[in-house]
C-alpha cells in the first residue's frame, strides 16, 4: 500500500510504495519529476549506472554522461531533471511513449524560434504547419543546417569563402593557410580557418617577414643566397675542426710531430675489425692527423675517410669566404688549406648569419616562402575575412538552441524509463522490463527473464555470489562472429538437469538469437520444493554410486577369472608344462578325488565356513527385528501413525527445507547489477513468487489433445500385486510377533492358533 512521505523543501508531499522488499517513490504526475532533485538520495533505488540500457537512444545516454566517463550518476539525473524543467512547461508527457514535443510546450522564446527554425528546414515552408517537433525533425533540421555554408561552428573552408565572396585569391590564402596546418575541423567534418588559426597566421607571418628583412644584408649574408648552404657545410664540421686545430696545438705543447696523440690504440681497433665509411667508430676519430704548422689541407690524401665528404662540402660551399681571406692577408699558401688565422676568421664572418637563425620565429609559416606570404599579407579582400567568420559564428547560438530542441526530445523519450530504472525499479518489479535486461534465455525446458551482459564473467560472479541467486553463465555466440557472455537467474524448478557444457538458445532484445552454451555456476537453492525432495535425490544418487562402483569391481574380479580359466584351458589344449615337468592334464589327472580345485591365482581351495554362514544369519535376524519393531512402532501408535510419518518426513527434509528458505528470502538483485557497474541503493529482493515469475517453465498451452499411449514406453511392472504381497508379508510378521494381539480375538492369536 503506498504511503505519502514529505521530505522535499517547501512540503511536497511524496507517494512510496513497497517493492522488492523496499519503500520505492512512486512517479504520479510531472510535479513528481521536476521535484526528483530534492528528494533525499538515501531514498533513491539505484546511485550510478553503466552508460548502456536497453531501448535507451546512445544519444541520451551520451547526453546524462556529461563527464564522459562511462558512468550516469544521481547528479546527472538532476541535471537532466532541472534542464527540462527549464524547457518545458510541463513534464507529464514524459509518462507517455513518444518522441515529440509541443511547440507550446517551450518556456523561452528562443526554444521556440528554434522549434520553428527545425520546422522550416524540414518542411521548406516559410510558416510550418505542424506543432509538433520529433526527434527526426531534429535530426534532419540539424544535418541540412550544418550543411549550410554558415552554420555557426565559425569555421569557413577555402571553398565555403570562394562561394561566399567569390575572390579566388582569397580562397588561394585560405587554402595556404589551412593546408599549413592553421585549420581546425567544422562540424561537417570539414577542415577550415576559424577565428584563433586566422590571427595566430596572421601574427606568425608578419613576425616572419619582419625577421626575414632583417637578415638581408651583406653582414649576416656575407655570401647572399649561398649563405645559407655554406652555413649548413659549416655546422657539421665545425666540431670537428675545432678539435683538429686544439689537437695540433697539444703536438707543439708535446714536441710530437705528425702523430695522433693517443690515438694509437683506437686505431688498432679499427683496424682489427672491417672499417665502412660513415661507422662510429670511423667518425670519432680526428678528421686529419695533428700538425704543428696549424694549417689544414682540406684536399689532402691523408683526411680521415669519414670525414672527407663533409670537408669537401665545407671547401666548396665557403670558397668565396676563402677569396676574402687571402685578399686581406690569410697565410694559407694555397687555395684549400685552411690556417688557424683562416679558421676564425670564416666563423666570425659566419656568426652573424647564426645568430639571425637563432631568432627565426616559431611557425610554419616560413614554409610558403617570401614571395607567397607578402602575396598573402597583401591580399585586398583577407581584410574581409575576419568579418566572414564572425558572421558564421553568429549562427551559433540558433544552432545550440535547436540543439537544446534536440535534448528536450530525447529527455522526453528516453528519461522516464532511466527514472524507472533509477530512482524506482518500478519497471524490473511491475513489468519484468529492465534497463539492464538483456534477453530471454531458453535452456532446460525454462525461459529465464532474469538475463544480463557481463563483460568480465571471473569477476562478476565474486559479487554476484552473495546474492543467493542461482546463476548461470553462458557463452553466447552468433555465425557472424559476435560474442558475449550472459548470467542468467534459474529462480523456479531445479538444478538437477544444469551442468557445465549444457546448450540453449538466447534471445536478445532486438530478436536475435545466440547460442549459449553454460560456461560457470553459481549452485543457490532454487526452490522449496527442490529442497524437499534433495535429501532423497541425493541417497538415491549415493547408493546408485555404490552399486555402480561395487558392479565395477564385482565386473574387474569376474573378468579376471575368465581369462584365468581361459589361460589354464588354453595351457591345456596345448600341453603347457607346469614348473618340475608335469603336464597340465597330468596335474589335474593326480588331484584327488573330492578334493576342490582352486580357482584363484594362489592355487589354494576355499571353503565356506560354518562359522561365516552362522554370523549372516544372525545379521539378517538382526534386521528383520530391528524392521519388525519399526513396524510394531508405528503400528503402536494407533492414530497417531500419520503425523509419525510427517516428523520423520520433516527429520529428513526439514533441515534443507529452512536452509532453502533462509537463502530464499535473502535473494538480492542489488550485487548482481553491481558487479556490473551499478550503485545499487539498499536492497531488492527477489522473493519467492517474484521469483517465480521470472522463470518459466514449461507447461502445456490449455486445450490441447494429450495422448497418453507411448509406443516406446516401458513395459508395465504389477506394482498392485507386488504391494498387496508386500501388505501380506508385514501383516503376517506383526501377526507372528503379536504386535497385532490387541486388535485381535484370542482365538485368532498366534500363539492360540499354533497351541502355546
């Protein structure tokens, strides 16, 4: 019975009802929704869930994961809540099925615009007709508008600006620009210039121009346009020069002439192994052997083969500098010898073009040249692109209100089902239709309601195992090749047929069919009545185990006498000599008469003893009296015999029956769904006819022609004659042991009857 609770600010008064074992709210009206947010979190069914449900569009899924982290918690909910409440006038479509709104169920007047906008796109009708705005209205209006050459991303393509303004030479720029990486994409998916890319080029080119001008002069291009090779040939040897002239040095600090200072064992090394131009080994070293004249010759035989090529770069593409040195009085005494005067004197003429380099501006704008940027720079119309942007931005903000439109369908579709899974599970406990179901699974002659995905079975069922719930995981599989894994909750008939291995068929909510196949169990009570009758099923399977292993070994022994006896007899028929040269035939020829012939592998008779066969007889006497006084018991008891057998009925059954119905009532879908990712709130329990209706089992539809003969079926054993004889049998032992007397006349007594 639902009871009425206030506990929202300002004294709204709230409907609960007990479902599942737990005070849920209960949803009425739109009021009821719009005052969600203020209703005490404790009181809620569930805290987070799993962005995924069933019959939930992706689109409102992604739109409650506003963090985007895989997860729509109670926040979320609120939110979407207090964002249709700003939208709609009223909430209480939310209760029907649909998926469309009233145009005069917008609060702004700018929803409104956009509800009209949509409208117009979609009907190309100046004043649309319809009143209603559908999710496919959205869809579609958003999907022509964002085709649209200014759709409000700010975003403008070198196409979109040569439709527009009709100036190839400002689409050439555009597109320079965006192909140099100053681009972002639209929402077309397109790649244009918005307004950030457009100033940072704008800024990055002049900065370029203004660094270029500054480099052009004879001081920092001391060789003009071949300045810039020569500094490339310069910055690899550099190093190496500045060794080979530090070494020399060193030699005339030593008084060594024309060696290599040290070197000698790295270049027995060398040596010892198979030498390739450009081996790192080869480059360690010095480009030339040390010289006390401090003059290098770059043409020489003797430079390390490593190195030559770089040096021979070096020389051609400084040559010019070299010319300048010998004019103002180098000592080189011949064009390609490079003295130390030489040497500093080409990097100071050098230094002025690498320190302009250093100050080169970040960007990639360099990449289009001069010539290109100043033609970009001084395009008439680039001044207009500014405003172009502008303009197209300016649509943003019609574009986010038909994509609040778009949000207030999808919430008016899609969120009081969330609500009903969430706040409530009013959809699992009314109506059997959970979010979180996935499917129907048929196996065992049952169709299991109680099905879910589950993306990492291992650790799902450490949870779910406290939910005393019998829980099947199955494999699911298709021809296409898809996959997934599914834990099914068995809650009506019994496990006896439910093993590893067994195959059924599941059905997901679109309709599709998977093979399932049982994969792991979690063994629960399913059921009083399985519980009753599992005390006996499992005497009868231990004394069917027994009877199978004793038939085994009674089969083993009995196999081993035959081959025994077939051996002798084969022995036999051929002549075998025995151990000492008898024959077998002669052997069995000089046994003595009446004496038995062992038939064991020891070769000694066995005899059955007196004593064994008085010891069986006592044991059976034993029993039969022990039968007999159970019998005599219970016949003493008159009256009484029927509740007798009802407590040693209860003895028997009465323990797994209150173990079964403890777990029963103890059954709890909340660890199910949080192994799986929900916070579910308290607990929801599965009760016993709840139970019942989630798993089906298989009766025959009312009406149908039944027939009973069965061709195949089993030959039919007298069971009323074997229990009349068996009647007999006892009346007549209770009659010979008088526990019949009292009901009796003395003269049908037995001891009257046989004279004592």
């Amino acid at each position: 019975m639902a009871k009425k609770v206030d506990t929202a600010p300002g004294g709204y008064k709230w409907s609960f009802m007990r479902i599942g074992g737990v005070d849920q709210v209960v949803l009425r009206n739109g009021d009821d929704i719009a005052h969600i947010p203020h209703l005490d979190q404790k009181l809620w069914a569930a805290l987070a869930m799993p962005k995924k449900g069933d019959g939930i569009r992706p689109e409102t899924l992604d739109l409650l994961d506003a963090d985007k982290d895989g997860r729509i918690r109670a926040p979320d909910i609120c939110a979407a809540i207090d964002f249709a409440s700003a939208g709609l006038t009223w909430l209480d479509d939310f209760f029907s099925a649909g998926d469309s709104i009233k145009i005069s169920n917008l609060k702004t007047d700018a929803l409104t615009e956009a509800a009209q906008k949509i409208l117009q796109i979609v009907s190309k009708e100046s004043v649309p007709r319809a009143q209603d705005v559908s999710l496919n209205d959205t869809m579609i209006a958003l999907e022509r508008f964002a085709e649209e050459k200014l759709n409000g991303d700010g975003v403008v393509s070198p196409e979109d600006v040569q439709s527009i303004t009709g100036s190839e030479a400002l689409a050439r720029a555009v597109k320079a620009m965006v192909e140099l990486g100053y681009a972002r994409p639209d929402i077309r998916g397109k790649t244009g210039l918005g307004k950030e890319e457009y100033e940072r080029f704008i800024s990055d080119a002049k900065a370029w121009l203004e660094w270029n001008a500054k480099g052009n002069n004879a001081a920092t291009k001391p060789l003009r346009d071949a300045t810039d090779a020569a500094w490339s040939a310069f910055v690899v040897v550099k190093d190496k020069i500045d060794d080979w002239f530090l070494r020399s040095r060193l030699a005339l600090l030593t008084g060594k002439r024309e060696e290599a200072l040290g070197e000698e064992e790295r270049l027995k090394a060398l040596f010892a192994g198979k030498i390739e131009i450009g081996s790192p080994e080869l480059l360690a070293l010095p480009i030339a052997a040390p010289k006390t004249s401090l003059t290098l010759d770059l043409e020489s035989a003797a430079l390390n083969p490593g190195w030559a090529g770089a040096l021979e770069t070096f020389r051609r593409t400084t040559a010019a500098l070299w010319t300048e040195s010998a004019s103002t009085g180098a000592t080189s005494t011949k064009q390609g010898t490079v003295s130390a005067a030489d040497w500093e004197a080409i990097k100071a003429r050098l230094a002025p073009y690498g320190a302009w380099l250093a100050e080169k501006p970040a960007g990639e704008v360099g990449a289009l040249g001069k010539d290109m940027l100043t033609e970009i720079i001084g395009t008439p119309e680039l001044a207009t692109l500014p405003a172009l942007i502008q303009e197209d931005a300016s649509k943003d903000t019609l574009r986010e209100r038909m994509l609040d439109v778009q949000k207030l369908v999808l919430l008016r579709r899609d969120l009081m089902r969330i609500l009903r899974n969430f706040v409530n599970f009013s959809d699992f406990y009314l109506d059997r239709k959970g979010i979180f179901q996935s499917g129907h699974l048929f196996l065992d002659a049952r169709e299991c309601e109680l099905c879910i995905d589950v993306e990492n079975p291992s650790a799902h069922a450490l949870l779910a195992s406290m939910s005393n719930v019998y829980l099947v995981y199955c494999d699911c599989t298709r021809k296409d090749g898809s996959k997934k894994t599914i834990a099914a909750g068995f809650t009506a008939g019994d496990a006896d047929n439910l093993f590893v291995g067994r195959n059924g068929v599941f059905y997901d909510k679109d309709g599709l069919d998977w093979d399932a196949r049982i994969t792991r169990i979690i063994a629960q009570p399913i059921s009083i009545r399985q519980a009753f009758f599992s005390p006996y099923k499992l005497l009868a399977r231990s004394i069917e185990n027994i009877v199978q292993r004793r038939a085994a070994t009674a089969e083993s022994s009995t196999q081993a006498k035959l081959n025994s006896q077939a051996e002798s007899a084969v022995a036999t028929v051929v002549g075998e000599k025995k151990p000492g040269g008898v024959s077998a035939a002669a052997s069995s020829v000089a046994t003595p008469a009446g004496t038995a012939m062992s038939t064991g592998p020891s070769g000694i008779s066995k005899r059955m003893d007196v004593g064994t066969v008085a010891a069986i007889g006592v044991a059976l006497g034993s029993i039969g009296t022990m039968v007999t006084n159970l019998l005599v018991g219970f016949v003493g008891m008159g009256a009484w015999l029927p509740i007798g057998i009802l407590v040693i009925i209860l003895l028997i059954s009465g323990p797994s029956m209150l173990l079964a119905y403890l777990k029963l009532r103890k059954r709890n879908l909340g660890p199910i769904l949080d192994a799986e990712g929900w916070a579910v709130n308290g607990r929801l329990k599965i009760n016993v006819p709840f139970g019942g209706a989630l798993t089906h089992l298989a009766a025959l539809p009312p009406g149908v022609e039944r027939k009973m003969t069965d061709p195949f079926g089993e030959k039919k054993r007298p069971w009323g004659l074997y229990i009349a004889l068996a009647v007999v049998v006892v009346l007549a032992l209770l009659w010979v042991f008088g526990a019949v007397d009292w009901i009796l006349p003395i003269a049908a007594q037995f001891g009257t009857v046989i004279g004592r």
